[in-house]
C-alpha cells in the first residue's frame, strides 16, 4: 500500500469551492447590505455543481459517478461499521459520502432554484420559507458529512482532509489516476469566476 493519486484537481477545487461558495451564501442570506455577495455566492454554487455533474460523467476514475453507485444497504452497513469501530478503506468514495454527494447536488440546485425565484419575486413567503429550508437542510448534510469524515478518518488514521487538498490517498500502485487534469481544474476556476461577476452585472 502506497500514496496514490486518487482526486484529480478540478474534483478538489470544485470541493472547496463548493464549500466557499455556501459559507459565504449562508453567512450573507440574512443581509440586505450584502444581498448582491449572496447572490454572486449562489450562482457560484451552480456553476461549480453544474460541472460536478459533466465531470461526474467525464472526469477521471474516481470522480465518475459509476465508482460510487451503492445501494441504500451498502451506505447503512457502512454506517453501522463505523458506530461499531470497525475498518472498510475505500480509495475513493466510500458508500456513505457517496449518498452525501448525490444529496448536495440535488439540494444545491433546488436551494439556489428557490433562491433565484425568490429573488425575481417570482413566488411568495412560502418560497423564501422553502429556500430556506433547503439551505438548512443543505447544511445539516454538510454537518453529517464533516462528522463521518472525522470519524472515518479517525479509524483509518488517514487524513481525508489533507487528502482532499493533495489528491493523494492509501491504496495500491495499480489504482492511481494518471494524472491531476489541471487544465480542467483551470477552466473550473474560470467558470465559477464568471458566475460570480454575473451576479453584478446589469
């Protein structure tokens, strides 16, 4: 067993960008002074997400969706592993986090959906109430997300964190990713740039 690459970078940066882009939504939703940053902050989401779901289909191996397709039972067998301290490595997606994914897109889409209704005074109360339902859903999976990543990598004594920041897991030679795809990771950036001064234009 040795360090390999396993996250390619467009995968890592859309991970933190992810995380950024809802923090700054989150933290800004209540403020008239900083309605337009909240904005910019959900548009950034989308484009991250929108190019989560074409690398989910083009990326590399572990980004693939079709490397953490697992049934319900799966996830909970996992789950129930963990509560009872027992150790299931995974190079890429284990089954739990994968359902973290699925559900962080799909509420991702639906709260910025909601957001943007609400913005355009498309709908009434209830739809502000309903954005923000998601968005507090949305953060209760992240929430759920952080603690199985502390605890997984409590009992694996591997870093997922770091990991998600250096691309490089435990596993075997043959299971490494070629290479990083920084030109993918680049036009990422530029997308989720782009999305965000939209928000400020005219």
């Amino acid at each position: 067993m040795n360090k390999i690459l396993v996250w390619d970078l467009p995968t890592r940066v859309g991970h933190w960008l992810l995380a950024a882009s809802f923090a700054v939504a989150w933290l800004s939703g209540d403020s008239e002074e900083w309605r337009l940053v909240h904005v910019a902050a959900g548009y950034t989401m989308v484009a991250v997400l929108a190019f989560r779901v074409f690398w989910g289909i083009a990326g590399t191996r572990y980004a693939r969706f079709t490397s953490f397709l697992f049934s319900p039972r799966q996830a909970l067998d996992y789950l129930t592993g963990l509560l009872r301290g027992q150790k299931s490595h995974w190079v890429g997606h284990n089954p739990a986090g994968s359902y973290a994914i699925y559900l962080l897109i799909l509420l991702g889409f639906a709260t910025a959906g909601s957001g943007w209704a609400t913005y355009d005074e498309l709908g009434g109360e209830w739809l502000e109430e309903f954005h923000e339902f998601l968005a507090s859903t949305m953060l209760a999976v992240v929430g759920l997300h952080v603690a199985s990543v502390v605890v997984s990598g409590f009992l694996h004594r591997e870093n997922l964190v770091r990991s998600m920041i250096n691309g490089y897991k435990i596993g075997h030679s043959e299971e490494a990713i070629s290479s990083s795809r920084m030109l993918w990771a680049v036009l990422l950036v530029g997308l989720a740039g782009w999305a965000a001064v939209a928000a400020f234009l005219p």
